[in-house]
C-alpha cells in the first residue's frame, strides 16, 4: 500500500503536545504560567556593572575593617581616616557586611535569573542607605572622611534602588523564575 503522503493527500497536521495551545489569528503568543522568557540583552551587562561595583566594595572592606592605614591615607583621609574606621561598631560592621553580601548575591542571582535577586537587591539598598544615614548622623562622617566620600555612598544607595527596581522589572517580565 502507497502511503497517503505520496498520492497527494494533505499531510495530518502537526500535534501539539498536550497542555500546550497555539495563539488564535490577532493574538499575541504569551509564555506558560510559570514559565520563563528569554533573558534580555541588557541584563548581562548591567548584572555585570553591579558585580563590579559591588568588588569596589568588597575591597573597600577589607582594607577598611581592619584599618589598613596605607589604604586609608592613599584615600586622602589621614588621621580622621584611621581614627574613624578604628574600632567601628559592630551593628554598623554587620549592616556593612550585610549591605555588601546582599550587593554582591543580588547580580549573580540575576545572572542565573532568580527571582531571589529581587529581596537581595532591596537589602542591598536599604543596608546601604541605612549605613550611610546612622554613619552621618552619629559617626559624624562627614567630618572624618569628607564630602565627595558621602556623595559617592549616597550614589551607591541610589544605584542599587535602581538595580532593585530592575530586578523587579525582570521578575514583572518573567526573565526571573
């Protein structure tokens, strides 16, 4: 016997696999609940500015935790500098440490897009600011290591308000699972 196919018969068309359903002419193909989108262009390097800001920081601890002197009059702090991050409170050490761990997770998380970025870049954030505000309220940063520092850990906070807000982003468009 000649199969169908060869005398000219339409072939039977292609199934699909149960659960799954092909947009209707006019509408738009949306992703499975639960499932996820491809990941955007943008996404890797913007995980990888935050990777590398979140580094800077890394460094910064661990020359400034144990007061590293060199480090510290290479910044252009001197002896306020040094009296300033000897013998650092150990609430602020842990909201540093926090707001550093939670900086440097949040941009891996993205990368292999997990939706557990979201809340690790929102207490990146808010350690962050929380640290800057007690810092200069009762440390009397300003004085011991200057303007432009308390400027730049000011635009740190804001940067990663921003990265929490595009984590959310990410999430809203399903490229985080």
């Amino acid at each position: 016997m000649i199969p169908p196919d060869l005398l000219g018969a339409p072939m039977a068309a292609k199934k699909d696999r149960p659960g799954q359903r092909r947009p209707t002419t006019g509408e738009a193909a949306t992703p499975r609940s639960g499932a996820r989108s491809r990941a955007p262009w943008h996404l890797w390097p913007i995980a990888g500015v935050m990777l590398l800001l979140a580094g800077g920081g890394l460094w910064d601890y661990l020359n400034l935790i144990e007061p590293n002197t060199a480090y510290i009059e290479d910044q252009g702090w001197g002896a306020s500098g040094i009296a300033y991050f000897t013998d650092y409170p150990i609430v602020l050490r842990l909201l540093w440490t926090t707001a550093l761990l939670a900086a440097a997770a949040a941009p891996v998380l993205v990368l292999f897009r997990s939706r557990f970025a979201v809340p690790l870049a929102l207490v990146a954030a808010v350690a962050q600011a929380l640290l800057l505000v007690s810092t200069l309220a009762f440390m009397d940063r300003l004085a011991a290591l200057g303007t432009f520092t308390a400027l730049f850990d000011a635009g740190v906070a804001i940067v990663f308000a921003a990265f929490w807000g595009y984590c959310r982003y990410l999430r809203a468009r399903s490229a985080l699972r």
